[in-house]
C-alpha cells in the first residue's frame, strides 16, 4: 500500500431479520464499489441484532451453513470489493454457545480473516440498561491482524473490547496500519466514551480506527449511538456520520504517508519498553 485507499462505512440500524440486514450490506457494498471504495467496513451485529435470544437462535448457525454470509461472499466477488463484517453471531462447532466472530473478505470471496470477540460486555447501567453477554458467548482467545489489506495490516477487535488496553498494546506491537472496531454502542455509554476512546486507540497504535456503527433504534428495542468514525493516527477525525440513521455509505481515505508521518514524528512504538513486574 503506497497510495491512499478509500475506503466505505456502513452505518446500520440493524434489526431481527437477516435477510433484510444482508440486502442493506450488499446495496452499500455495491455503491461503494461504484464510487471507487476498495474495502467496505459494517458495524458489529450486522447481520442480526436481536437481544431476544431465544428468537435469535432460530437464525445462528455455524458459519458455513450461514446463506447470508455466502451471499455477501459472492457481492464480494461480484464487486470486486473487499468486505470488513463487523460481526455476526455464529454457533461455535465446541459447544453451544455462540461467537461474536469479525470476518474479513477479500475481493474474490475468500475468507481471510475470522476474529471471535475477547472481551465480553457483562455490565449494569445507571439508565437501568443490563447487558449480560457472556450468558450466551464465549470469549475469543487470539489476537488477530490480516496482512496484505487494501488498508495495509488490519488488525481487529470488536466493540467492548476498546476498554481493554492489553489488545491495543498487541496490535501496536504488531505494527497495524489499520484498526477496525466496529460496535453497537448504548447511548450513555457513546455519549460519554465513544470519541475519547476511538482516538486514544489511533494515537496508541499510531494507526488509523475505523469503527463501523450501529444506530438508531431497533427492532428489538435497544437504541445504539451511532457516530461512525474513522480517525487518522495522530487522533484526528477524518469522518464521523453523526447519530442519524444512513441510507449511503461514508467514505474516506487511508493515507499511508500519514501513518509514515505520524511515526516519524512521535515514534512511540520504537520507544516503548517493557515494564517490570
């Protein structure tokens, strides 16, 4: 990667109906390609967001057997466009719990990345929301990052996993270009974190951040926050889509000369030591 790539946002008010959901993906992923993006980025729970569980199990599949996610294959394919999937819940082959599993698509349909959220949102809010999320999923175990993107080295994590710096710090030591962190932030906990947290993850990494968000209110009855971001590696916001539901994609470019920039700079991934124990 030696010239900037553009890139697509897809800010989603995704609901219980995956068909729906996956029509809404492929309509951005097409507009995108027309418009010259060369990756498309979705919020986490892009294909299904259903805090009913019971209800939701009727759609969560292994990933193989899920015909949605083949259909966004083939619009990869069909576009020549490469597809960061937030996430999507996947019934995990060990067990009968789920995953909340990051898939990265490249333009010929393949598969090339999977990531299985770490760190799981088990919280109780001051407005009364109660999220427990860890009854239903199991916690990914591996840091993941995928070479040879349009964006360069992309590394990944989904949502939650922002509060926790140990990630950051692995995917900084893996010399990422690029950091995709798609969400489904609560409004309290957005109005508070959101922007704060998204760049202070691009300035430690000395990366670009794109996460991809959910918004609105949705079909199951939670509200999201919104505000889709891409920020450059010395924390500016170069795009933020705001709290209003989208019916286009948001564009934006990734520059590696500013990553280069950036670390000349303020080279704090040359300087880092680490700490006794």
């Amino acid at each position: 990667m030696s010239d900037p790539t553009r890139i697509a946002v897809l800010q989603m008010t995704t609901g219980i109906d995956p068909d729906a959901n996956a029509r809404a993906i492929a309509a951005g992923m097409e507009r995108a390609a027309g418009e010259g993006g060369r990756m498309v980025f979705t919020p986490e729970m892009a294909l299904l967001l259903d805090r009913n569980r019971q209800r939701a199990a009727d759609h969560v599949v292994p990933e193989a057997d899920n015909r949605q996610l083949a259909q966004l294959r083939d619009c990869a394919a069909r576009y020549g466009i490469w597809l960061a999937l937030g996430s999507l819940p996947v019934q995990r082959l060990e067990d009968e719990r789920w995953a909340n599993r990051s898939l990265v698509i490249d333009d010929k349909g393949e598969i090339r990345a999977r990531y299985d959220k770490i760190h799981m949102f088990d919280v109780s809010l001051a407005s009364g929301e109660s999220w427990r999320e860890s009854a239903q999923y199991a916690p990914g175990e591996k840091v993941v990052v995928v070479p040879d993107t349009p964006v360069g080295r992309l590394g990944l994590a989904v949502c939650y996993d922002i509060r926790f710096p140990a990630l950051f710090e692995a995917l900084g030591r893996a010399k990422c270009d690029c950091i995709s962190i798609p969400a489904a932030f609560t409004v309290p906990t957005g109005e508070a974190h959101w922007h704060l947290l998204q760049r202070a993850r691009a300035v430690e990494a000395s990366a670009y951040v794109v996460a991809a968000a959910q918004v609105g209110e949705h079909a199951d009855g939670r509200k999201t926050f919104g505000h889709s971001l891409v920020v450059d590696p010395w924390g500016e916001v170069v795009l933020d889509m705001g709290a209003s539901e989208q019916d286009q994609p948001g564009f934006a470019d990734i520059d590696p000369l500013r990553i280069t920039e950036v670390r000349a700079q303020l080279p704090s991934l040359a300087n880092r030591r680490d700490l006794p124990r």
